[in-house]
C-alpha cells in the first residue's frame, strides 16, 4: 500500500479547527442588546451593536443585557395603613437598563431586589396614609414610589420609568361596607336622574305649550292684520272710485240741474236705507218743486193734445 501523507491531512485539520474557533468567537451584537465582556476574569469593555470578536480562551462574555423596556408584576404585599387596617398590595414596575456595566456588577440578583426595595417603599408611604387617603391616592403613591425606587436603583444601573398599583384589597369587612355605600350612591344617583328626567319632561311639555299659545297668538294676529288691511283696502278702494267719479264729474263741467239730479239721486239711496229720520236739503226741495212743475206742465200738454 502507497504511504499516505500525514502533514497534509494534520494541516487540513488545524485549519479546520481554526475556522471553527474563529466561528465560535464572532459575536454580532443586536440592537438593544449589550453584551459585557471580561478578560481574565476583569471586566474589559460592554460592546454595543455590531460585529466583534472575542479572544478565545483569554476574554468571554460575562452578561448578555437586554436595553429594552421590560416589565415586572409583583405579587401582593400585606400592608398597614396609618389607622391600623391591613390591605394587600400588587404592584407593577416598568424599569429599563441604562448601564449594562453597573447592572452586571451592581448587584447579586437585580430582581429580587427591586422586589424587596418595592414592597418596603410601599409599606413606608402606605404606613403615613390613612384607608381612605390610600384609595384615593393612587396617582400620589405611584409617583412617590417612582421616584423614591428611580433613586435607589440608579447605582444599579437601572432606570425606574413608572409605577402603577395594580390591586389595592381592603379587608373583607371594610369591602362589604364599600359595596354597601356604592349601592346607595348608586341608587340616590338613580333617584337623582329619574327626579331629574321628570322635571326635563314637564320642562318641555310647559315649554310645549308655551310655543302652541305663542302660535296661536301669533296667527290671530295675523289674520286680524290681514282682515284689518282687507277692509282698509276696500275702503281705499271705495274713496278712489269715488275720487275717480269726482273728477270725471268735474271734468264733464255739469249743469246746476244735473247736480240736483245727483243729489236726488243720493237721497233717494239714502231714503231705501234703514233711516227712520231724513233731513232733506234746501237744494233738493227745490230740485222736488221742480220735478213737479215740471210734471204738471206735462200733464197739461198731454190734456191738451187728447182734446184735440
């Protein structure tokens, strides 16, 4: 059998090996994402985003640190209220990490003492509030809280963004007697709307009539304006007829003997009324003389052509 070369096949090897090495030691950091290095066990550098590589055997990566926004919810916590009631407490914390250095070295176990840290700074500001003062405190509580935790977990590393109390459970007594008075809040709030929704309806059912009355007011008035300016317009009308008859007269330039006829005319309008007294004028007794006169010379005439 031919001999087979062995430096090759050790060369190909180490080269192999090499490659895998180089693989395993290229780190791509992603974004927020904060990895912290140590070299012979010290800590070295916190690489951000990017490409990098480790020195094998010499460095490694001591913490992989998350720069997001992150959220805990803690479980209940028993606290004492200024006039000696217990109530259980959960809270949620919204922290973010600032330093990944301080972060990794600051403390043993981050969470675990955030939790502690919470539930006594909870305590301590429920511990100066009466019951009442802590049920309706909320925004109070969270922002002391937020600020006093903000403060503390600084050398950490870590930035305290809120607090919120998620659950605030008074004992049973005292939730019977809450649930009590929300009942009758709840019922004299009904009684108030319905008193409320009752005096709205007869509101608008006077106001109702208060509009028909103006209406109707409004129309009699109008159709008495309206007959008013009728009769006027027929009068107007009247006169100007008159005015007309007038001037035609006038301008006909007419005889004494035609005025007396006009005026006998008049009268005897007049005398078909309903007149139980009439006072003739001067003018027409005459204009009446006349007519007889005139009469009898007629009659004469007629005598006189019949004899003939």
């Amino acid at each position: 059998m031919p001999d087979i070369p062995i430096i090759p096949i050790i060369i190909i090897i180490l080269a192999v090996l090499i490659i895998l090495v180089l693989a395993a030691n290229l780190k791509i950091v992603q974004q927020s994402k904060a990895y912290v290095i140590e070299r012979m066990g010290a800590f070295h550098s916190v690489w951000g985003v990017g490409v990098h590589f480790k020195i094998p055997f010499i460095e490694r990566v001591a913490k992989v640190v998350s720069l997001k926004e992150q959220v805990v919810d803690f479980a209940p916590q028993p606290v004492i209220t200024k006039d000696n009631v217990t109530m259980q407490i959960d809270t949620v914390l919204y922290f973010q990490i600032t330093d990944a250095k301080l972060y990794t070295y600051g403390v043993e176990h981050p969470m675990s003492a955030i939790e502690n840290l919470t539930a006594t700074t909870l305590r301590n500001i429920i511990g100066e509030l009466e019951l009442d003062q802590s049920l309706t405190s909320r925004d109070i509580i969270n922002s002391k809280m937020r600020s006093i935790l903000d403060e503390a977990t600084d050398p950490w590393g870590i930035k305290v963004n809120r607090v919120e109390l998620k659950n605030i459970i008074p004992p049973r007594e005292i939730q019977d007697a809450m649930e009590k008075q929300m009942k009758a809040e709840r019922e004299r709030r009904e009684s108030i709307l319905q008193a409320e929704g009752q005096k709205q309806s007869q509101i608008l059912v006077a106001e109702g009539e208060k509009q028909s009355l103006i209406l109707r007011a409004d129309a009699a008035k109008q159709a008495a304006i309206m007959k008013a300016e009728g009769e006027a317009e027929a009068i107007l009308k009247v006169q100007q007829a008159t005015a007309e008859a007038l001037k035609l007269l006038n301008e006909a330039s007419p005889t004494d003997q035609v005025l007396k006829i006009k005026a006998l005319e008049a009268f005897q309008a007049a005398a078909n009324g309903q007149a139980t007294k009439l006072i003739i004028p001067s003018e027409i007794q005459g204009l009446a003389g006349l007519c007889a006169s005139a009469k009898a010379v007629f009659e004469s005439s007629s005598d006189s052509e019949k004899k003939s």
